[in-house]
C-alpha cells in the first residue's frame, strides 16, 4: 500500500472553495429595530462609530477568511468526513468548479432526504471562492482505478489515510473525486497553506426530491448543471 503515497505535488496556485451562502444580504439590525427606519438609522450610526478607527479592508478581510478558509477547523472539526474521523478538522476544495459543483450537489441531495415528507422543490444558495493554496500535497489523483476504496460511499479506506496524514503533519493531499470521474479534490489539514480567499461568484441550487436531482444555476433560468 506504500505505493500509495509515492507520488505528490507542489501546488502553487487557485483552489475552488464552494460554500452554503445568502445572495441577498441580511438587514443585521432587524430584530432589534422591528422595522423601524429611526432605530435603524441610530444602530447603523452606531456601527459606524465603532468601526472609523479600524483600517480598511480587515474587516472584510476577516470574514472571507472565516468564512472560506477557517470555518471548518474552528468551528466544525468534529465532522466525521471522506478524510476526516471528527477527532480534527479537514477543508474540502476541487481543483475544477465543474467538480466542486457535483460535490456540493451530491451532499444536498443526501441532507435534504434526511428530511421526512419533503415533496416540493427546495432552493439553496451557495457562493464559490478561489482560495490560493501553496503546499506539496501528497497526490492520490491518479490512483482511483488501483484503489476503488479512494471513491467508495463508505469511507473506511479513506478516513484511516487522513488520520494517518494529518498525524504526520502533512499538509493536505489531491484525491479523485467520487462525483466526477475527471475531477479533482484538495483536502487540507493545515489552514496555514490557504491565503487569499476571493468571492467569484453566487449559485442557485434546486433539489427535485421526485427525481433527486439537483439543477445548478448561475442565475435563474439558466442551467449550468444538472446532477447527477
């Protein structure tokens, strides 16, 4: 099994990061204000106040880094995943949005059934991010027709690598991805090696429980996919 693991690659470039996000943009001040333009107005005045003598730039900065690249080792590294057992957490990104986008879709379609007597169209928005990844990854892209195991459903071939890579402080690896043959993912365990996220653009997804399928969107009417 050694052979495995012969291979890698110095990455030095773009990662796709694909996230559940809100197109529109959220009034922060609602609940609080209950409508009210005056007190809207005082919170916004409020907010401004606080924020004059912070230096352009951090606080936007901050929450795409939250949001695109740290999230899922502050805040959910207990998630049991392809790569990861729940005992540390592990960022997913592809390496081609085509991949990124029958990732997330395959994962929809699966929460989404979770949900007893859903009949009816569900719609999700999400937001895809280039995040620059620079690190040697142990490449396992290659291996998916000498080890099946790397695309199974069931994740015991895979999740022992992950253990076994993170506790040797490996950075991260390439993998096949299960949801597209061509594809390629990225799975990092050091958020250290990602920098730079940059939001590019916004996507709709609508789950069809009749025939679980999932239609992406760029915007409405127009189908950049349908999955599977």
């Amino acid at each position: 099994m050694e052979d495995l693991f012969d291979t890698s690659r110095d990455l030095n470039g773009p990662v796709y990061r694909n996230i559940v996000s809100l197109r529109e943009s959220i009034d922060l001040y609602d609940e609080l204000t209950e409508g009210d333009p005056a007190l809207n107005q005082v919170a916004t005045a409020a907010e401004m106040r606080v924020k004059q003598d912070i230096p352009p730039g951090i606080i936007s900065r901050g929450f795409h880094y939250t949001t695109a690249i740290t999230y899922p080792f502050e805040h959910e590294p207990y998630l049991s995943s392809r790569y990861g057992d729940g005992s540390y957490g592990v960022w997913y990104g592809s390496m081609e949005t085509e991949t990124t986008m029958a990732e997330t879709a395959h994962h929809m379609i699966q929460d989404e059934n979770k949900i007893e007597g859903v009949s009816e169209i569900i719609i999700r928005e999400r937001a895809v991010y280039t995040v620059h990844c620079h690190a040697v990854l142990i490449d396992l892209s290659a291996k998916r027709t000498s080890y099946p195991g790397l695309v199974a459903e069931d994740y015991d071939f895979t999740q022992p690598i992950g253990r076994r890579l993170q506790h040797e402080g490996q950075p991260g690896l390439l993998a096949p991805s299960a949801r597209r043959e061509e594809g390629i993912n990225t799975v990092i365990f050091n958020p250290d090696v990602l920098s730079n996220p940059q939001l590019i653009f916004f996507l709709i997804y609508r789950f069809d429980p009749r025939w679980q399928t999932v239609k992406i969107e760029r915007e409405e009417g127009n189908v950049l996919m349908t999955y599977p």
